[in-house]
C-alpha cells in the first residue's frame, strides 16, 4: 500500500467512528461514554460542549425532552449570526420552557447551546423547537451556536439565571 492510500483509509476510519459516537450519544444520551460530560467536544464544534446533569430529562434538573406542561416560556431567535435577545434570563428552582426559533428567512441550520446547563436545542431554518428546563442553578452562563465558525462571528449571548 502506498501512503495516499493509507492515508485515506485512517481518514475513513477516524470519520466513521466520529460518526458512530455521535449516533451513540444521539440514541442514548451522555452517558454513551460512560460519563455524565458528554461527547468530549468544545464550543464552536459540532457537538456544542460538555452536557450537563439531567440532560434528555435524566436527574433532577437540566432539559426534559420536551416542553413542560403550563410552566412559563422564555423565547430566543436566531438572526444573521446573533441571538435576540442577547441576555437570556430564566428563574433559579423553578419550571421552565426555553423556545429557540430558527426564522424562515435564515439559510443555516443554528442552534442554542448552554454547555453548563446541558441545554443543546438544534433548529433547521424555519423550524421553532422547545425544552422544558427544571431546577436550575443561579448564576451567569456562556450560550453561543455551536455550529463551526458561528459563534466566532457573534452567535453568543448570556443565560442570567435568577
């Protein structure tokens, strides 16, 4: 074999198996690695960061697979490479719904990334998508789209949980 070929035949294999981890973690949730980290990926990758505890509804707090019942809603949208709004707050203990929207008009996937909170909310262009959020913990958290070279172009914002 020469080295093109092996070259191309570890790309293949290093492709593949990125590829099966992220459809692990997809169907079983953080713990596909035998940890409650997540997909060991940083900001601005595919991944969008370290998940948190209760992450897919497992644990006391984090996201539910889906919106809760009668508990208030806190939207943010997506624009050209921004978050409206930029500050995000949501109530400390307590239920919530966090809605994302991905407008029509956009021609890119993007998403809502919290990497303490666990909270990943991916939306196609056009697509609104909502998590239901409980117990959160106080403080300030880092949010950004975490699709390549998104966040790096301004999709950042604040999550004030109080």
């Amino acid at each position: 074999m020469n080295a093109q070929r092996i070259a191309g035949m570890t790309a293949l294999i290093a492709g593949a198996i990125v590829v099966i981890g992220m459809l692990a973690q997809a169907v079983v949730g953080p713990t596909a690695f035998g940890n409650t980290g997540g997909w060991p990926m940083g900001p601005g990758m595919m991944g969008g960061g370290q998940m948190g505890p209760g992450m897919m509804g497992f644990g006391t707090s984090g996201p539910a697979l889906s919106a809760i019942p009668n508990a208030p809603e806190v939207r943010v949208q997506s624009a050209n490479f921004s978050f409206t709004p930029n500050e995000v707050h949501l109530p400390k203990n307590a239920d919530v719904n966090l809605t994302f929207t991905n407008p029509a008009g956009t021609a890119v996937v993007h998403d809502f990334t919290v990497p303490a909170l666990g909270i990943h909310i991916v939306a196609n262009p056009g697509e609104t998508k909502t998590v239901g959020l409980r117990s959160l913990a106080a403080g300030r958290y880092d949010a950004l789209c975490s699709v390549p070279g998104h966040a790096d172009s301004g999709m950042r914002a604040i999550v004030v949980v109080e």
